[in-house]
C-alpha cells in the first residue's frame, strides 16, 4: 500500500463513490485513503490460481470467490480493504454491490511492500470481522502459505504449509502447493 494520505477526512460514502470511478484502487482507513500499488507477475499468478482453485472447489455451494477488486468493509472500525481473494458464504453479503462485509476467508499474497501491514495491523483489522475463520498469507516467490485459523475460543492459531497438501477448513478446501504456485518462477 502506497501511503498518499489526504489531508481531510472522507466519508465511508464519498470513499465508496469515488471507487466507483477511480481508475486507481484505494483502501480506506478511519477517514483516508491510501492508494494501492500494482503487483508483480509471481503477485499475480499466485492471486490466479488460488482464486481458480476455490471457485471450481465451490461451484454450486453458494459461497462466492472474490479476486482484487472487491473490497472487505469492516464496519466496526470504518475501514475498506482490498483483499487479494476474498471467500464469502453469507447471504448478507448479496446486498452489497461494490464490498462485501461478511467473509470467512481472506487471503493476502505477500509483496516486500505490504508484508508488515499485511502481518501487523491489516491482520489485526481483520480480526474484527465476526464470520471470519482463517486468513491466509501466501509468499509470492517461495512455497509457503500460512493459515491463521480461528479456533472454537476465538484464539488465531498458524498453520503453516511449506511442502504439503494445503487445507483451508473454513470452506473445506484442499490442494497441493504446487497447484497454488504452478507457473510461478520461484527462488528456493
């Protein structure tokens, strides 16, 4: 994420309206908005083929896939982010046009740009959505994916995936990781 901060506050609503029309992507944060970056080939390619992977796994179930440009609103603390693949099986969330509130799983392909935010504060953002049962981080250039999965107490707990078969309990998926990574130039 680009920081370029305006200097007075945005509503939700004008945020919302002006993406509309923007020919940028902006997440917003409290009142301002930051302007987000473009990704890399390995960004890409990874976004691609989890996103493929998930709708062909949840054709028919009623639970839709979202790939970059549908944002997560998480209302409680007035933000909007873009997340790289978002899973919803709410139906509440057919009411929402341009972002959805109601997701179980989010997933972030890691940039050496966002890998802090993403970990750090975006985590910790996400945390507050209520139907949210895992968030996955997937490095783009080496194979490894890492699920925080909410357990039956409410606590996150990793679960990390480097050789083996990747397992996404929230909508009970499973893939190997080198379906996740196929046509990625990876440096391991």
């Amino acid at each position: 994420m680009v920081m370029s901060q305006s200097e007075y506050y945005i509503s939700p609503e004008e945020y919302l309206e002006g993406e509309k029309v923007s020919e940028i992507k902006h997440e917003y944060i409290d009142g301002q908005v930051y302007a987000m970056a473009g990704a890399s080939d390995a960004h890409v390619t990874v976004s691609m083929n989890i996103s493929m992977l998930l709708r062909n796994h949840l054709r028919g179930s009623g639970c839709r896939v979202y790939m970059l440009d549908m944002k997560a609103q998480i209302d409680v603390i007035n933000r909007y982010f873009y997340p790289d693949i978002m899973v919803t099986c709410d139906p509440r969330d057919r009411e929402f046009e341009y972002f959805k509130s109601y997701p179980c799983l989010i997933i972030e392909v890691l940039s050496e740009s966002t890998e802090g935010f993403d970990r750090g504060k975006k985590f910790a953002n996400y945390r507050h959505l209520e139907s949210l049962q895992e968030y996955v981080l997937i490095s783009p250039d080496r194979m490894s994916v890492e699920c925080f999965r909410r357990n039956q107490e409410g606590h996150w707990v990793l679960y990390p995936y480097e050789k083996e078969e990747v397992h996404l309990a929230s909508v009970d998926f499973r893939c190997a990781i080198a379906a996740i990574y196929e046509d990625v130039l990876l440096v391991d």
